[in-house]
C-alpha cells in the first residue's frame, strides 16, 4: 500500500511515491519535474486510470504562511480575469491533507497505460470522421487499459457523432467516475445532455465540477450560457452573483447582466400566454389552446411542457399522424419533468400506428417505475407546470391503456408478458378503485 503525502514528515526527496487524495481519486506523486523559488513541480499518476494528465505544485512556504494566503485571497480574482483572455494558464487550488497545492493539466505522459500508438492511430481515424473504425481502435485500447478515462471520452464523441447519445452519456459518467478533475469531462456530458435540449439536466454536471473547484470561470460561462438561452432567470441571476462574489466582477461576464434581463422578459412572455393555453385545454378547446402554445414556444426556447401538451391537443383532435415520429424521437427530453404522461401518450401514439416494439419498450418503462394502482398515469388532458396532470374523463381515462396492454399479452413471450400483465392488473385495479369511488 501506498504511503500518504505528508509534508510534516516527508523531505522533498522522500515525496515522489507518496500518495494524495484529490475528489474521491487517488493519485501518486511522480518524480520531480522542476522548481523554482516559491515551488516544486510533480507529475501526478491517477492510481485507477494509469494516466499522468496533471501536475502538482507544491509550495516551499508553509500553508498558513502570511505569503501563501496572499496568494490564495487574490488566485480567484487572476483566474476570472486572465483565464477569459488567455493570459493565464487554467489552474485549481484544492487543500489535500493539510497542505495547498496548485493542480495543473499536463497534456499526457507517454508512460504503458496511455497506449500512445493505439491513441495516435484512433484519434486520426476520429479527426477523418471514420467514427466506427475509431470505435474499433479505441475498444482495443480498453483491452489493454479498462480504466482508459481519455479513450472513453473520445468514444463518447465517437458515439454522438453515429447518433448514440446516451450510450455516449453512459461512458462520459465512468470517466468523471474514473478521473473526477479532469474538468473538460463535465463540460462534454453538459454538450451532450443539452442534445436532449434538457437544460437543467446540462447544467448538473457543471454544478458538479463546480462543487469540486468553485473558482473555473469557463464552466460558469457554460452554465450562464445554458440559463440564459433557457430563460432559467433565477438559475442565472444565482450564477451570476457567485461569479460577482468569486471574481471581483470580471469584465468578461459583463454582457450577462443584459441578457438576463432580457431572458426575464421572455419568460414572462412564456408564462402569460401558457396560463392562457392551459385554460383553453383544460376546458378541451384543443385548437385555441394550440395556437396559443405555438405562441408561447416561440417566446422561449424553454418550451418542453408546452411542446407536451401540444402533443396531447393533438392526440385529442385525432392528429396522431403528424406527431408519432416526431414524439418518439423526442420523448427524452419529458425524463424527468413529466415522464409519465409522455410515455402514456407515446404508447397510444406508437399503437395506432403499429409501432409495436415501441410500445412494448414504453410499457416496460411503466411496469419498473409503478407498484400501486393510485400511482399510475393515464391518458393526459394536459400537464401544468405548477400542479403537475390533469386528466380527461378520469373514470375512464385508463381504457386505452387496458387494450393495449391486453394486446401485447397476446402477441408477446411467455417472460415477456410476464411484466405486461402485471401491468395491467394494477390498471384494472385502478379502474375498479375509480369506480367504487364515484
């Protein structure tokens, strides 16, 4: 087992071999790379990954020392101006173990595990865009390294680019889970998730790599960026007051002030004509009501639920036809915010146009997620933003839902069906429940 840094005890030449703990990885501490009056310089290996992507610095004075928080008060405010404009180095500060230390990126080293020629040959292949001959080559490199955290974001661009985004979100996540500092791996899963035109799901990463280091003015950016252009005011406005707190209002951020001012104003746009939409749907005046939403999702490029429910006046005015593959294309940007009616919908809309495996797939989604009979969704009148669904005929809502279910028990496996009629016995319960309740 590796030793633990510690500079109470450890001369300069007793550190490398030594090990720091850093956001959950662990990272041994290679030879002397240089130093200089203030500083010595180490190259870091990731113990779980193999790869030497950082640097460490540490500082000759001590921690505490009247020079040393000198330079920690004024290191936010140098990073939020000079980083923008390229006039300093990305770095982060982080205590490990009762020190200060200055971490750096590093390129790589070319040591076994980087399996330079393999990573040479895949990323050429990635530049030409022959993303299934990269694949190919960066799968032989997790042969010889299943821990590669670089080959895995670079297969996970690969995966985008041939359209297999979550497939792509999965290998970003072992990476970070791998290599948790390496800070362009959050802002990839943040690209990538917004695919889904997910907003709040693009900014959690970079929420994350935020909570690991505050001080990143390029992440802040990105977030800033993703609240603005979704009219997530308050989101911004947050944002922005801890930028204004970190970096001594950095010039660079200046144009955001405007822009959240102007997102407000969107989104009070948005918000008033929803209102109205929502009225005119709960009262089943499909055709006002899709005017209106139109209306309102062009104020705002945040329109998911108005999106959704234009889908659901649709499916009510008999439309299905012109909204099924473009639904089921889509139905991932409703995870998480209105899931259940999105998929209830996607089942009636994959069936009556005989989608089968569709349906079968979203059925199976709802046979994991539910357990009880009051919990279930039905067909959705239209979903509100503050009090979640509403539904049409309630007693009866759930009927649909019972034929297709019936159906699929027919046409599926024995182990398939297994989970489908489950389904649909706490469907007939819930009806049952309706029923006795009136």
């Amino acid at each position: 087992m590796c030793e633990k840094l510690d500079l109470k005890v450890h001369r300069n030449e007793q550190i490398p071999g030594k090990t720091i703990e850093l956001s959950g990885a662990e990272y041994t501490l290679q030879r002397l790379l240089g130093e200089n009056e203030r500083k010595y310089i180490y190259p870091v290996k990731n113990n779980k990954t193999g790869l030497i992507l950082f640097v460490v610095k540490i500082y000759k004075h001590k921690s505490g020392s009247p020079d040393r928080l000198e330079e920690i008060s004024s290191f936010p405010s140098k990073l939020f101006h000079l980083v923008p404009s390229g006039s300093l180095f990305y770095t982060e500060f982080h205590a490990v173990q009762g020190v200060w230390i200055d971490l750096q990126s590093n390129g790589y080293e070319n040591n076994p595990e980087y399996c330079e020629d393999l990573m040479n040959t895949a990323g050429k292949l990635q530049k030409q865009e022959h993303f299934e001959e990269s694949l190919n080559s960066y799968n032989k490199i997790l042969k010889d390294n299943p821990n590669h955290s670089l080959a895995m974001l670079n297969m996970a661009i690969c995966l985008v680019e041939l359209g297999e985004v979550n497939s792509a979100i999965e290998l970003i996540e072992a990476s970070i889970e791998l290599e948790p500092n390496f800070v362009e791996s959050y802002r990839l899963l943040s690209s990538v998730t917004m695919l889904s035109e997910s907003p709040e799901a693009a900014i959690a990463p970079l929420k994350r790599t935020l909570d690991r280091f505050n001080c990143d003015p390029k992440t802040w950016e990105a977030l800033l960026t993703i609240a603005v252009d979704y009219d997530l005011v308050k989101v911004a406005q947050n944002a922005l007051y801890e930028v204004n707190k970190i970096g001594s209002k950095p010039k660079s951020f200046d144009h955001f002030e405007d822009e959240i001012r102007q997102s407000k104003l969107r989104k009070k746009a948005y918000d008033r004509l929803f209102k109205l939409a929502l009225e005119s749907q709960e009262a089943e005046l499909w055709h006002e009501a899709m005017d209106l939403y139109s209306r309102a999702m062009r104020k705002s490029k945040n329109n998911v639920i108005a999106t959704l429910n234009c889908y659901i006046c649709k499916y009510h005015l008999g439309k299905g036809s012109e909204i099924v593959e473009e639904f089921s294309n889509g139905i991932m940007r409703f995870k998480g915010l209105c899931m259940p009616s999105a998929i209830v919908l996607g089942m009636l809309l994959n069936y009556s146009f005989g989608n089968m495996e569709t349906v079968k797939e979203l059925s199976s989604i709802l046979a994991a997620a539910y357990k009880h009979p009051a919990d279930l969704p039905s067909v959705p009148l239209a979903v509100n933003i503050m009090s979640g669904l509403s539904y049409a005929n309630e007693t009866k809502s759930a009927q649909p839902i019972i034929e297709i279910l019936s159906f699929l028990e027919k046409v599926t496996s024995e182990d398939e069906s297994k989970s489908i009629t489950q389904l649909k016995q706490l469907y007939l319960k819930r009806e049952t429940n309706s029923q006795s309740d009136l």
